[in-house]
C-alpha cells in the first residue's frame, strides 16, 4: 500500500512540475494575442455581403437571406483562424533585469537572441493561444458578431472584460521571525504588476521574503534590507505570476537562519555494489575530516544522511524525494547514470545541487540539468582515449559490447562520434540487457555472432556482473587466444583496485586485455590517505578512483557551502505551492518537500571552486566538466597487471605522467604518441592486426572485366570461371605474400563482346555487389571518392598516338632546321650588319670605301663571310669592332643550333601528322580515337573539355590501326589517346605509329576495396614487396615484353628551330647596332656645327645656307666624308688592326689633326 502511495506522490510531483514550463505572465501572452488579433482587424477589406439564398421554392424563387458580412460567422472564422499559428511569430523578449514583453518577429535569421530558446517560447504562446481560444471562443464570438470588437479596444475586451485570465489578486507580504508570523501588507489588486507602497515595519533580519498567492504558483522574492533593524519604505515593484477567482494566503517562509549550526547533505548510490562499498567509506571519512578541520565551517556540523539506490531509477528518486523532506542543500551521487537521469530532474525543481562522483554518461548536459554537477569524468573523454588507442596501433574496425541503458548507449555513441573523427568506425553494437537478469546462454549467442565477424577489436562498455561473464564465455569460445584485442572501459579497473586478487578463474579469462582507469596524479595527501584506507579496510577493500572522487566531492561540496555561508547566504526552503494546491497532496505528505531557496547561489559556488584534491586539481570549465581529463591505460597480466602509459585530453597517448607534460607545450603528433609493449591475448608481443576475414563460410566477391581487348592484361579462360592475365598474376602473388588465407572467388563482369565500363565495376564495389574489383583499373579522383585503392602495380598515364613513317630527306632537307621565319629574320640580320659596319667603317677604313658597285659588294660579302669567320676586312674603329664581336657570337650560336638541327632531321625518324602532343590534339578539330570503358573519355570531355562530337570510340588494337591510317580525311582519326599500358601493347606489333609529345597524366593502376577495407593497406604492402625483390618486373616481362619494332626513343618532337628560342640574340646584335649607330650620329652633328660656325669651310657652294636640302647635303657629305688618320704623316695604305689612344679620340671627335679639303679633293669624291 505504501508503494503504491508513493507512485502516486511521484506521479503527482511531475504532474505539478511540469506547470513550471507553462506561461508565467499570462497577462503579458494575453496581450500579445490580443494585439495579434487587432492587426487582423485592421487589415480587414471591405466585403459585399453574404448571399444565403441557395434554395429554389417551387416558383423558381431563391429564397434564403443576404447577411451583412460584419455580423457573419464568416468573418470570425477569417478572424480567428490560424490566429493561434500566427502567434507562432512572436518570442519573449528581454526588457530589463526585471521585465520580459512579447514581440513579433519580423526575420528570424537577424533575431539576435537565442533562436532554439526563442522557438520554445513561440511555441509556448501558441499552445497558449489555443487555450485562450478554447476559453473564450463562444464569448468573443458574439462580440465580434455584435461589433462591440474594434481597433483599440481588443485587448481590453480579451483580456480584461472577459475576465478570464486576469482576475483579483490578493498580495501578501510575509515573513517569519522566532516562528511568529508578520503580515506586512495587504492589498487587492486588478493589474499584473503591484507596487508595494505602504511602509514596513522594521525587520531584524537582512532580509524578508515577499509571497504572492497567484493560483496554483506562488512566487517567492528575496528582498534585501540595508541593515538589520532598518526601515523597509516599501517602493518595491513586484510582478505577479498569473491570476486566479480566490486567492490563497501562503505560508510563511520557515527555518531561516544566518549561520546554521548543522548543515544536512545527502549521499544517493548503489550501497552493495564495486563503487558504492568504497564510496560509503570514503564520504564518511571525508564528512569526519571536514568536521574536524576549523578552518571551513566554523561553528557549523556537515552531516550526511545516506540513501541506497540499489541501481534502480524508481529507488533513486524514492532517496532523492526522502531528502528533499529533511532541507538537505545537496546530494552527493548519485552513481548510476540511469539514476542520475532521473533524479536531476527534482534537482532542478527543488533547486539542490546534485555532485555525481561516478555519473559518466556524457549526454547529462549542464543544459538540460543544470544542477547536476558531474566530479568525476565525463565518458567523453574516456571513449577519445580508446579511439586514440585504436588509431595508434592501425586498426580501423571495432565492436562494442556494451550495457543497454544510458550508460552503455550514450557511452558507445561517444566512441562512434571519436571513432569517425579518426576515419575509424564501429562495425558490430552488441547491447546485453541491464541488470543481474542476462544469462550465459544469452551472452554465448551475442559473442558466436561477434566471432564471425571479421573486426578482431572489442570494446566492452558494460557492469562488472555482466562483463566477467563475457569474458568467461569469451575464454570457452576461444576468443582471448592470438587475434583478438579487448579493451575494457573503466568498470574493470574499479573491480582490479578494490576487490583485488581476483580469483584466478577470473583473472585467466582476461589475460592480455587493455583497461582504462582515470588518471589521479600521485601526492603525499593521496599516500597518506591510501596508507590511512588500507588501515581503516585491513586491506580487504581497495580504494579505486571513484572512491577518490567520491572523497573529493564532500570536500568540494564543505568549501561551496563555507564560501556560501560568508557571503551571507541563508540555508532556508519553501514549500512548493504547486504541490500545495494539487489535488490529494495532503493525503500524499507533498506539502513537506520544499525548496532550497538559495540553491542557484550555492550551485554558483560549486562551480567556482578552485582546490585541490586527491584526485588532483578540483576545477570546473566552462562545459562544468573537471579540467584536466587523463587516464591511465593498463594491460591485465598473469595474475595482476602493469601501466603500459597515459592518456590524456592535452597531450595524447605518452609514458609519461599527464601532470609532467602540462608545463610543455601540447604536442599531439603521431611521433609523440607512445605506449610501452602490450602482452596481448595469447601471450604474444606481436601486435594483432585487428580483423580476420569472416568466419562465416563465405569468399570474397572479386568482379574482374571481361576484356575483348588487350588479352595479356586479364582474359577469362574460356569455358571456366579461370582468369590470367598480368593483372591476376600480380594479384595472386601478393596474395600469396600475405599471411593469412583469403578465401575468394572471381566473378566475370561484362557481356564479352565489348569492354566493360571500369566506373561501373567500381561502383558496384560501394553497392555491395562486389568485395573488390581486380584488373587494369586505373587510378584516379572521382573513383577514390568511392573505393579505396592498393599502391599501384604499374605505372600508366595517357599518351597521343599517331601515324609515323621515315621522311624522305629530299633536296631540300637542309632548309628544314630553320622555320620560314627564322631564315627572314636570319637573312635580314645578315644585311643589317653588313650594313651597320658600312656606315662606322667607310670614314675611316679604304678597305670600305671605293666606287658604289664595290661598296654594295663588300657589304653583301663582308656580311656573309662572317657566317663562316672568314671575312677578309679589318674593321678599324671601335663601335665597328664592338657589333662584329656580338654579332659573331650570334652566328656561333645560330651556326652550332642550325648544324645539330640538320644532323638530327637527316638521321632521325619523323612524324607524318600534325599532331605533335596534346596540346595540338586539343587546338585542332579533327576526330579523336579512344578505348571503349577506358577513363580516357571522361578525362578528355570533363578535364580537357573536348566536345564528344570529335571522339570516336574504338574496340581493339586492329580497328586502333585502321582508324589511324585512314586519317581524319577518309573517316578515321588523326590521333588515339589511350593509357600507356595499353599503348606499348599496341606499338610492339604496329610499327607504324608512335607515341607524339610527352605522357600528359601521371597515374597507374590498383586493385579497388571498399572504404576502409584493411585488406587493402595490406595488399599495397605486399605489392610493394612484389616490386622490391623483382618479382613484379618478372611477371611484367612475362606478359608485357615489347618486340624488337618499338623504338626506346619512341616520343618525337618538333625538331624546327622557331624564333622564339634566338629572339634575345637578335635583340642583343640589334641594340648594339642601334646603339653605334646612335654614337656615330652624335658625333656627326657635333662637327656640322663646328664647320657651320667657321668661315673657312663650304660644304656646297651651290645650296643657300640656311635651307634643308642644303644642310641634308652637307650631312650627307659628312657621313661620306673621308677622315685622315694624321696631318703630319703620310697615308697608310695598310690600315692595322690595332689604334693608338689618338685615333680613339678622333673617332669621338676630339682629333685635333682632322681637316677638311676642298671639294676638288680627290678622296673626297662621292664614289
């Protein structure tokens, strides 16, 4: 009878706190509807009226009536539906410390407050505008009809006429001083808000509690006074909560004290269980260490009042509904997080912070519970720890074991999610049932299945009961031998430290296995206290790390309480008026359980702690999970076990104490990320690899391409399911490296009458339909995307094939090494410089100077014999020397290329197309050959862009031949593109064609998995063994040997010299040209104005001396003007290669032996 009492007490209890989730001012939401409402009234167009006369009599008369549409019902359906969807748009909103309004949101996107908790209250004042409408429906019908609803009036008639929802209130201000109830003021009031302003008596407290009965909620406010004694004036704006016909006179606040000499809190876990038996000592001994420490709370007793949940959700929330009745202001536990779940929810209501010291469901978040504080870790942290793990040792596939609750579901959830992260993924969730209830035939069934699996990693995530009985049935089945790895969570490190030696039946069936235990720095406090355990236990009960932390949150717990009490805080509880009013709570005893009123404050100073503990540094961040998060890993050995290192949330895997490393800088590299040797199960150092193939009599789906082509790469032997081929031989080969068996079979795939498509058979892998795909499947981006591949067995890239044939040299080979424009601008150079050294040289230099007739000819044969160096002139001055010298190292090079050009075009075989690679392919528009099912297609169309208009698929190397020899012209092709695989193939029986231009992709060719597949990292090892020790260059001679028609040197280019490549020369000659010339210019004018000025000199007696025509001629005469070397010696008639310093000078025009003769002269003689 007393149980089912109590499950009607609990029913009613979340019944009555379900009501905190509703509209506190209705009056506001009322409002808010009502101006909804009036925005409908003011948009209202002007109607007809409403024609009812539908019926004919038997005259042929309609009858019926026409209503006026403002008094229809017509209109209040426009008016009133979809109002409450409407609603939807407004949220509440903010005002001020003290004042929250609704508002209509014009764009969500640019709402700047929180729009998930925006939406909740949309939704809220929409459930609210139905109720209304429910309510008063009918009512504001009528006076909609009656029109006594108008613009500026509606939320008068809505909320106020109708006097539904606001109705009289009655304030009352109370208060309790040595348990004698003061009413301070008494007032009835129509409005939401009251303003207190008559004067209050003095109070010899700090503060008093104002109550305000509002129906079925009474809101209690804190009002603090100056000082004890003094005068509260009142002028205090209160906001009342709701309405109701008859308002109830609270209670008064009770048990308020300043400083309280006892102080309760509570203690909720598992008593008979692996943390609860260690818990109970631990929280004992740290309430006795508390009390006898007078630096924290002096003056004050901590007393702890223990509830047994025994691991059950219902028990849990009995305990927690058991100390709210004995105004404990918190609870230590609980320890299952199935309990936990629950019992947070009367936390948050009664508002008293809950310390959950062994709670490690990672989805108990500060959000939704915001009174639960968790002092131990978070399984967050732990499941990063073993997806760290698992990345470092290779594997990539696990199975989870775990307990079908909240603990193991959420916990496994975590794992997945860190899994993912590392490209790592849970392949198998087997869930075991929660409690004492699973037997071993049960947990046979789960690990046969789990045996046939090909994933060899297990991680077991469940309760000490149900794990060492997998692990019993795991040692029957043979699966702790060589192969497998286990990893337990936690749970198994808290049973080796507190009940340790297990027996040794037990501890047989779990050699090898890897456990984690959170990580407690060592410290002389935590030694003593280990030493005083083993004392207080005589050793028949180990301390685990949950005991630690159970120890550290009472501690946790004193400091809030202490900093809590000297702020001023008041340990003091209401009752709930929700219980209060609810129906039958007096028969349940509800009305005992009451409110921490000061709960947020002490809750704010738990977060705040900052100390150190046991178990280390006692510091909440942001997230209120314990900074620092480290565990130890440990490898269950012989009889006992060994730490193998360290996890932790700050620097990875290491050998080294977490607490060491915090004063370095994070470094989470894999070159840093140790462990020490791990005796695995089996007893085996060798690291197990992680997965087998299943274990269930079936093979592996290998699809292979039935080719119609190029037969040495993989064909099917007719009448069987055989293959061979270069492909299947490199693969079986590498099968044959690994060291293990795999059982496969190949399945052909196309119709045999023309090549498969490759995408497709790639595809099919993802699909299921295969479990690899082997062959010559080449490489590239869009099928990785999909597929993971082996290292590639072969090189292979695209290449242009075109027809090839040996030139004939013919008459005129040698004017092949130049283009048609080198030779003009060769040719032309040629004449320039000739003339160039003409024009320096003639002044001075007999060898230039002579008759018309003779000066062209020695131009023209000084230009040209500087081809050879065998020009017979001199040249004299020093800008004539300066451009012959830079021009003979232009013809040098000129020379030596045009010689190694010609030798190459007479000995080298030629090509008889245009297409020189595929950047010509591509600029051209003739037609394209390609292998049906290669990639070449895609790669053309979607890489280069090439229209499909110009490709033209082809089957085999014949119909290859025959295309390209018809050319362009005669329905072939100008070119094949194809993978260079296929290509040698094709050349080593046609001789004919060859490859034009370079390899233009760099890719190769694998044996195709699905994602993530193991098997395929080791097959890329193998094959890499294949090629280092020649088996790989065996089996390609085998199959792939080129005949003796395929020429090493089969790529041909252009072998022209284009201008492009001397154009710098020819700048270089031509701006030396320019430059003496320039040079020569200067000088030439500077000595037509010295002889204008004199008197002495006449060029042309003839010509005035001041026209154009006439200075033109004198310095044209000038130019042709021969210079004597010297005025005192005679002509030289040998003029020799070498100047003195003076002929320098003359040459510049400072000579001062230059004269000029008359024009009767005979070296001054045009010609």
């Amino acid at each position: 009878m007393a149980g089912r009492s109590m499950v009607v007490r609990l029913l009613l209890m979340l019944a009555v706190f379900s009501v905190a989730f509703s509209i506190e001012d209705k009056c506001a939401a009322c409002n808010a509807v009502a101006e909804e409402l009036e925005i409908g009234l003011s948009n209202e167009k002007p109607r007809n009226h409403l024609d009812m006369r539908h019926r004919l009599d038997s005259t042929g008369q309609r009858r019926g009536k026409v209503i006026d549409y403002r008094v229809s019902e017509l209109r209040v359906v426009d008016l009133l539906d979809g109002l409450c969807e409407k609603m939807q748009d407004y949220t509440l909103q903010k005002v001020d410390s003290s004042r929250k309004e609704w508002i209509k949101v014009d764009s969500w996107d640019n709402l700047t407050m929180n729009k998930q908790e925006a939406r909740a209250y949309s939704k809220d004042i929409s459930s609210y505008c139905g109720r209304l409408l429910e309510e008063t429906e009918d009512e504001l019908a009528e006076l909609i009809k009656k029109g006594s609803v108008k613009v500026g009036d509606v939320s008068k008639v809505l909320c106020q006429d109708l006097m539904i929802h606001i109705r009289e209130m009655v304030m009352l201000v109370d208060h309790m001083e040595n348990s004698e109830f003061h009413k301070l003021a008494f007032r009835n009031v129509g409005v939401p808000d009251v303003l207190l302003l008559s004067s209050v008596v003095a109070l010899s407290v700090s503060v008093f509690y104002a109550s305000f009965s509002s129906g079925s909620i009474i809101y209690m406010e804190s009002i603090s006074v100056a000082s004890p004694g003094a005068a509260l004036m009142g002028n205090h704006l209160f906001s009342a909560k709701g309405g109701n016909n008859s308002a109830r006179r609270g209670e008064p606040s009770k048990n308020v004290s300043s400083r309280p000499s006892v102080v309760n809190i509570g203690a909720l876990f598992t008593l008979d269980s692996t943390i609860g038996r260690v818990a109970k000592i631990a929280i004992e001994e740290a309430v006795k260490d508390v009390n006898s420490n007078s630096s924290i709370l002096p003056g004050t007793k901590l007393l702890v009042k223990i509830q047994n949940s025994n691991c059950s959700g219902f028990l849990g929330m009995v305990g927690a509904l058991k100390f709210m009745e004995t105004d404990v202001v918190a609870i230590i536990g609980p320890q299952s997080s199935v309990v936990a779940h629950i019992v947070s929810h009367i936390a948050n209501e009664l508002q008293v912070p809950l310390l959950s010291f062994a709670a490690t469901d990672p989805t108990l978040s500060s959000l939704q519970f915001p009174f639960l504080v968790r002092t131990t870790q978070s399984d967050l942290y732990q499941m990063a720890a073993v997806a760290e793990m698992v990345d470092h040792y290779g594997w990539r596939e696990v199975i989870t074991i775990f307990v079908d609750d909240d603990y193991g579901r959420n916990g496994v959830s975590a794992l997945d999610d860190k899994l993912a992260e590392r490209r790592c993924r849970i392949t198998y969730k087997a869930g075991i049932p929660p409690g004492s209830v699973v037997s071993r035939s049960e947990i046979l069934d789960l690990l046969v299945k789990v045996a046939l699996l090909e994933s060899r990693v297990i991680v077991l995530h469940v309760n000490p009961d149900s794990g060492f009985m997998v692990f019993s049935v795991a040692q029957y089945l043979g699966m702790m031998g060589s192969g497998f790895v286990w990893i337990a969570t936690d749970w198994l490190s808290s049973v080796l430290d507190s009940a340790f030696p297990l027996p040794l039946d037990t501890m047989n069936s779990m050699q090898g296995v890897l456990v984690l235990r959170q990580h407690t720095p060592d410290s002389d406090r935590k030694k003593a206290f280990i030493s005083r355990w083993n004392k207080l236990t005589g050793g028949s009960l180990g301390l685990h790390s949950y005991g630690l932390y159970a120890y550290d949150s009472v501690w946790l717990v004193a400091h809030a309480i202490d900093a809590f009490l000297n702020q001023g805080g008041i340990v003091s509880f209401s009752n709930d008026s929700r219980i209060r009013s609810a129906e039958g709570s007096s028969d349940l005893n509800l009305e005992a359980m009451s409110i921490f009123d000061d709960g947020m404050l002490l809750l704010n100073k738990i977060l705040q702690s900052d100390l150190v503990g046991l178990t280390g540094p006692i510091r909440f961040n942001s997230e209120r999970s314990l900074v620092l998060p480290a565990y130890d890993i440990i490898n269950v050995i012989g009889t006992g076990f060994r730490k193998i290192g360290y996890w932790s949330n700050y620097s990875g895997l290491s050998i080294v104490p977490p607490e060491t490393l915090y004063a370095r800088p994070p470094n989470r590299s894999s070159e840093n990320q140790h462990l020490y040797s791990v005796i695995w199960p089996g007893e085996t150092l060798v690291k197990p690899r992680g997965w087998v193939f299943p274990n269930n009599g079936k093979q592996l789906r290998i699809g292979v391409p039935v080719r119609v082509s190029y037969r040495e790469f993989v064909s099917q032997v007719q009448g069987t399911d055989l293959f061979k081929g270069f492909c299947i031989d490199v693969f079986t080969a590498a099968l044959n490296l690994l060291p293990y068996a795999v059982p496969y079979r190949f399945i052909p795939f196309g119709d045999g009458h023309k090549n498969p498509s490759y995408t497709e058979l790639v595809n099919l892998i993802t699909a299921g339909v295969f479990d690899a795909a082997v062959g010559d499947i080449a490489i590239y981006t869009n099928r990785t995307r999909v597929v993971d591949f082996t290292q590639p067995y072969i090189s292979s890239g695209l290449v242009v094939v075109v027809p090839f044939k040996k030139m004939n040299t013919g008459a005129w080979a040698f004017l092949r090494p130049f283009t048609p424009p080198m030779w003009m601008i060769t040719a032309a150079f040629f004449l320039i410089i000739g003339i160039v050294v003409w024009i320096l040289e003639h002044r001075i230099n007999d060898e230039f100077r002579g008759p018309p007739r003779r000066q062209l000819i020695t131009i023209l044969w000084f230009s040209l014999s500087t081809l050879f160096f065998a020009h017979r002139e001199n040249t004299v001055s020093t800008l004539g020397r300066l451009v012959l010298i830079i021009w003979l190292f232009v013809v040098l090079i000129i020379n030596s290329s045009y010689t190694a050009s010609l030798t190459s075009i007479l000995t080298v075989q030629r090509l008889s197309s245009p297409i020189k690679g595929i950047e010509s392919l591509k600029s051209s528009d003739e037609p394209i050959g390609y292998q049906v099912g290669s990639f070449a297609e895609h790669y053309l169309t979607e890489e280069l862009r090439i229209s499909k208009s110009r490709l033209i698929a082809l089957g085999s190397p014949e119909e290859y031949a025959i295309a390209l020899q018809k050319g362009p012209k005669k329905g072939g092709v100008a070119a094949v593109v194809d993978e260079r695989g296929y290509i040698e193939i094709f050349l080593s029986s046609q001789c004919k064609f060859r490859i034009a231009g370079q390899e233009f992709t760099k890719t190769g060719w694998g044996f195709a998995f699905p994602r993530d597949s193991p098997l395929a990292i080791d097959m890329s090892t193998a094959i890499l063994q294949l090629s280092e020790n020649g088996d790989l260059q065996r089996i390609h001679d085998k199959w792939l040997m080129r005949s003796s028609c395929s020429l090493d040197s089969a790529e041909i280019e252009s072998d022209q010299l284009h201008l492009k490549s001397f154009w710098g020369l020819f700048l270089m000659c031509g701006i030396a040209c320019l430059t003496a010339l320039l040079v020569l210019f200067v000088q030439i004018v500077n000595q037509l104005r010295r002889r204008a000025s004199g008197s002495t000199t006449n060029f042309v007696s003839d010509a005035p001396t001041g026209s154009r025509s006439g200075q033109l001629r004198r310095f044209l005469s000038l130019i042709d003007e021969k210079l004597d070397r010297s005025s005192g010696e005679n002509k030289r008639r040998k003029i020799e290669g070498a100047f003195t310093e003076s002929n320098i000078d003359s040459e510049l025009g400072n000579n001062p032996y230059r004269t000029a003769t008359g024009s009767g002269n005979s070296s001054n003689q045009h010609g």
